[in-house]
C-alpha cells in the first residue's frame, strides 16, 4: 500500500503543466458530449505550442474553431463588456441566455492561462505574457478568435450587458467594441439589447455619450435598443426563471 501511495504522490509531483492544463481542459470539453475532444486540444494546442508567446495572432486558433463543435442559439445569445460577474452570476441559474462561456469554444479555456516557448513542445501555465505586455499572446488572440465566432454566429434578438457603474460603459478598444459588435450581420440580427446593469448610484445610463459609437458601429438594419436594470432587479429575476427568460427587462 505504501509503495502505491508514494508512486501516486510521485506521479501528482511530476505531471507537469502540459497536462493540467490539458486534463482541465479535455474535463471541460467533455460535458459538452464533443465525441472527440482529444481532436479538439490538438486543434487548440497547436496554436502556440513551440512559438513565442508574444508571436501567436488569432488565425493561429482557426483550426480550433474548425474542430469544436458549435451551434447559434438564436434569440438567446448573451454578449457583455466589463459585467463578466454579473453576466455569469445571472446565466448560470436560469439556461434562458447563453454567453461564449457557456458554449465549448469559451468554456474550455474560461479563466486559465498558457503560452509556449519556443523550441518547447511543451504547454507552460506560469510566466506567461499578460494580457497588454504584447498583443499577440495566445490567451489574448484566443479570446478574439473564439469572441469573432460566436459574434459571427450572433442571430435573431441579441443581448449584451454593459456596466452602467463605469463612465464609458461601452469601449471600442474592448473585444466586444473591437471584435463582436463589427461582426453582427443584419442577414441574420434583427435586433442589439443592450442591457445598461446599474448599482444604487449608476454613473451611466442609456444615454451615456460612448453608446452612441456602439449605435454608428451597429450594421444598418439592425434594431437598437438600450434599457437600465438595477443589479438588484437583475438578482430578483435569476430567482425567478420564470420571468427571467421573458420579463426581466
Ligand atoms: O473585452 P470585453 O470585456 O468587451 O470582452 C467581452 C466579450 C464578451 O461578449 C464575450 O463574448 O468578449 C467575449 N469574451 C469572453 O467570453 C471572455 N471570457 C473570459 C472576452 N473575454 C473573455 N474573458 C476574459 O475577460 C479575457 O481573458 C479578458 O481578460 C477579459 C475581457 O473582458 P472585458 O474587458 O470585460
């Protein structure tokens, strides 16, 4: 017994970070009842294994996107900028929005960090560039890709929850701004909901002056629409999935 338990421990000790990373991420994949998602890490791992991680743009994630599988989820689709707590806190009780988080293209890779070296074939979890010390690095250029395919997929009545406690709720330079909101197609949206989420004393609301930048970046024939829920009003509905789906806002 006690040889096994020594090996067991020796084994914990040596795995290395290549595969934390990936038994966290094949976990993930696999609640998603992905036939293959040992096909899906190649596909992900590739992109930065062996290259400088200040060297990975967001095309090197494209055979990801082409191995993980992902539908629309038409009327439902939920988008955010600087609201991820609020966001998350509110789609996890009820299944009536769906963010990228909720999907396996974000889910997979929700909150971790990795990066290659270059003449490494391995998957390191430390030491790795932040998200503005360069702007190719592969956590950075992953969000993009995978922000890029779901906002590509983006039908029907969309919504994004924006932070209505910041001056600039929205910001162009942010993935939703930079990414998602230029990739909404009126062939397949009709309409953008942004939801303002404000605290007791909101220091923005629907008429903040960066919404109008969001609007003239909106393609034409797209509905815009904006409205206030107090983060208060926003608990309330989660505890009720009845008119969580329907009429919280
Ligand atoms: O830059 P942001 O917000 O506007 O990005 C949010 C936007 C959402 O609509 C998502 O679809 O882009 C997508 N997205 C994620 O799903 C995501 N999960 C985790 C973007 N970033 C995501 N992260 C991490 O949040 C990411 O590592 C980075 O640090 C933040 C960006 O959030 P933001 O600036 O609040």
């Amino acid at each position: 017994v006690l040889i096994v338990v020594i090996a067991v421990v020796v084994g914990l000790v040596l795995r290395n970070n290549t595969q934390q990373l990936k038994g966290t991420f094949i976990d993930r994949c696999k609640k998603f009842n992905v036939s293959d998602c040992q096909k899906v890490w190649d596909a992900f791992e590739q992109a930065y294994v062996g290259r400088d991680p200040c060297e990975v743009p967001m095309e090197a994630y494209d055979p990801f996107i082409a191995a993980a599988p992902f539908e629309p989820a038409c009327n439902r689709m939920m988008f955010w900028s600087k609201t991820k707590d609020v966001v998350h806190e509110f789609t996890a009780k009820s299944d009536c929005f769906v963010t990228l988080e909720d999907t396996v293209l974000g889910a997979v890779a929700d909150g971790l960090t990795w990066c290659g070296k270059k003449g490494s074939s391995e998957t390191f979890t430390t030491d790795c560039p932040g998200w503005v010390d360069c702007v190719n690095n592969p956590v950075r250029s992953f969000w993009k890709r995978v922000s890029a395919a779901f906002a590509d997929a983006a039908c029907g009545n969309v919504t994004a929850m924006l932070n209505g406690s910041i001056t600039t709720p929205f910001s162009s330079q942010s993935i939703f701004g930079s990414i998602e909101l230029k990739r909404f197609n009126s062939t397949r949206m009709e309409s953008l909901n942004v939801v303002m989420v404000t605290q007791k004393n909101p220091v923005a609301n629907c008429t903040n002056a960066s919404l109008k930048m969001l609007k003239a970046e909106l393609d034409n024939g797209i509905q815009y629409y904006c409205k206030e829920v107090s983060e208060a009003q926003l608990k309330e509905c989660s505890n009720n999935p009845q008119i969580t789906c329907g009429a919280c806002w």
